[in-house]
C-alpha cells in the first residue's frame, strides 16, 4: 500500500508586516519614535522616485502602518480643461473618479509604479540606518551635555598632531595641546581622567572637549575624594592651578567642629596624595578660606609665615610683611606662590620683609622731615 505523506505549506510571511515588525523593535530598542521613522522613510521615498521614476510631477508617499505597504500619489489639480498632464487633470476626468469634484480641488491618483518595492525598500533601510546613527548621536550629545563641568575617566586611544583623543567607549573625546599638562606624556592604552570643558553637535556626532589643565578637574577631584565635601560640611571656595607644577585649594567648613585642611589632606595625607597621583605629582597646597581679607591672604601665602596683612579694599591691593627669612618662601620659585595666592584670593598682593618694610618706613619719615625743614626756612625767609 502506497503510502501518502502531506507536506505543511510554510505560511508566507507578508513583507510589509515584517518591515513593520523590524521598524519598531528598532525604534523600541534604540529609544526612537517609530512615527518619527515612519515620516522620515516617507519623505526620502518622495525623493527615491522623483529620482528614478518622474522628476516632475508633484507627488506624495504614504507608508501604511498597518500593512507596511507603500503607495506612490500624483497630486493634480483639478481644472476645466487640462492643458498639463503632470500638474492638472479635467473636471470631467476628476468627477469620473469622485462626483463631487469642483475645480480648484486638489486630487490624488495612485501611480505606485510596479517594481517601486525594491526602490523603496533600499531607500528605507538608508533612511532606517541613518535615523538610527542620527539618534545615537543626539542621545550620547545629551548624555554628555549633562556632564559637562564633570569628570569622565578614558583611555588614550591615539595621538595625532598633538591631539589626544580618548576612548569614552561610547564615543570619543579630544584633549587638545592647551588643555594638557606639559609634564605629562599621554601614550596609547593609558587611563587618564579629564574634566569636561564643552560638548559641540557636529555632522559627525558630538564633539567632547576634555582638559587635564583646568581647575574645574582639581575641584571635582577634591569633591570625589573627600566625603566631607559631598555631605556639604566642607565647601571649596577657590581654586589656583599651574597645572603639572603646583596648586592652590581654599576651603571652609560650617562646622565649627570639622578641620576643613585636615579633611581634605585626609589620614596621613592619603586624600591628597591620591589626587596628586592623579594630576601627576602637582604639588597641592590646601589653605583655610577667611571671610576676612588679610587673614585669607596670610593663609593663601602658606606655607610662608606672615608677619602683618594691610588691605585696601577699594583697589583689593594688599601689603603683606613677611620675616626676612621667609621672603623668598612666601614669593616662591620664580614668584610662583605670590602669583597663586593672588589668583586664590583675586588680590594684588605685594610682599615685603620685615627689613624691606622697616626701610621704607624709615625713607617715608626723613622725607617728611626734609619737607618741613624746606617750608621752616622759606617761612624764615619771608620773615
């Protein structure tokens, strides 16, 4: 006996439904509204068959979103008699089509073209994939905004004509020539952290500007490091920074109780130490901020002892004494601790030793003395 077997027919899958179905897990799955997608396919699918099929008529492109089916409309419109096919068609044509036509309706023919499925396909996968690139690009351009002012941590992915650029994983970053620091050598696979200085939208996606050179890194350093600071019991009030060099940080705590130096030099040193490890060996120096001027500055000059701080308040210029065998301390190596202290304090800050100040003291007085004796005499003299 012949035996009989029965192949299962395979259910055709409907093109359009499965388009359909892979546009919006698409869109779910990298967070874009499928309407969007939609109006975006229709619209290049107005220029796909302008380009291959009719250039001059005016037409429209409607994606279904129920079947997924594409269909291609002539607009024309409608007038007494036609005297152009593209453009216009005859009121007797139109009410052929709809009774209630007047002249002076817009009306739309199909004119879907037969092999348009291809065309329309290509153009759409184009669109889909570009859309999608446009959508990553907007959502790391966001993500970044938000960060800016902040610190990322990359790896140094290549250097090229004196640009770093970082590895952020998503995306990428660019530390110029200006935002790096002189001592430091950035080589390929090195994990650095940078602060976020500006994020551009370019054709090419967002461009993330980072800097190892700006005070912002040390501040949020310190705001990582130190708990006391993220609670808001210690808060930095200024930054200084010669980046790779040598650094000023002034803090101040409403706690009477809490050491604001002591809380960010940590036990040992240890919270500072880490951040100096970090910025390549910059030496940091942290000072206590004071509401009152002359005190800040004296504290600014550390560690340099001050001896005496006159302001003027007016011009913000100050005097400060320091004893002579601290002079060059409080100036530092090529200036260095005056010109941080003043960038600390934003004061004009002159500094002179006790001998220094004793001495102009001294020439101030004998002037005054040589000016009274001249108008003695003269006053003699007219006597």
């Amino acid at each position: 006996m012949a035996r009989k077997t029965t192949k299962a027919k395979a259910k055709a899958t409907d093109p359009g439904q499965e388009f359909l179905m892979t546009l919006r897990e698409l869109g779910k799955e990298k967070g874009i509204d499928e309407e969007v997608l939609f109006e975006a396919i229709e619209a290049a699918l107005i220029s796909a068959y302008k380009r291959n099929f009719s250039a001059k008529e005016n037409v429209s492109v409607t994606l279904s979103r129920e079947t997924g089916h594409y269909h291609v409309y002539a607009l024309k419109q409608v007038v007494e008699e036609a005297e152009n096919d593209i453009t216009e068609i005859s009121l007797a044509r139109a009410r052929a089509i709809k009774p209630d036509y007047e002249i002076g309706d817009e009306i739309e023919i199909e004119v879907t073209p037969a092999d348009f499925g291809r065309v329309a396909a290509q153009t759409a996968k184009q669109v889909v994939v570009q859309r999608i690139r446009e959508a990553e690009r907007g959502i790391i351009y966001e993500e970044y905004m938000e960060r800016e002012s902040d610190i990322i941590t990359g790896i140094v992915q290549r250097v090229e004509k004196g640009n770093v650029f970082v590895d952020l994983g998503k995306t990428e970053a660019i530390l110029t020539p200006s935002e790096q620091i002189p001592t430091e050598n950035y080589t390929h696979g090195m994990r650095i952290k940078a602060f976020v200085v500006e994020v551009k939208k370019t054709n090419k996606g967002p461009q993330i500007v980072v800097s190892r050179t700006h005070p912002g890194l040390l501040k949020r350093l310190f705001e990582l490091e130190v708990p006391e600071i993220q609670e808001g019991v210690v808060e930095i009030k200024s930054v200084a920074r010669e980046p790779g060099n040598r650094s000023k940080i002034a803090v101040w705590s409403k706690d009477e109780n809490v050491d604001p130096v002591g809380a960010c030099v940590g036990h040992r040193g240890m919270r500072v130490q880490a951040i100096v490890d970090e910025l390549g060996s910059e030496k940091i120096d942290i000072v206590k901020w004071n509401e009152d001027s002359a005190t800040y500055i004296a504290n600014a000059l550390s560690p340099a002892k001050v001896v005496s701080v006159a302001v003027n308040e007016e011009e913000r210029v100050s005097r400060v004494v320091v004893p002579d065998y601290q002079l060059s301390l409080a100036i530092g190596k090529e200036g260095q601790n005056a010109r941080l202290a003043a960038k600390l304090t934003s004061w004009k800050i002159d500094i002179k030793s006790e001998t220094q100040a004793a001495d102009e003291v001294l020439d101030d007085s004998m002037n005054e003395v040589s000016v009274v004796t001249e108008e003695s005499f003269s006053a003699e003299g007219e006597s």
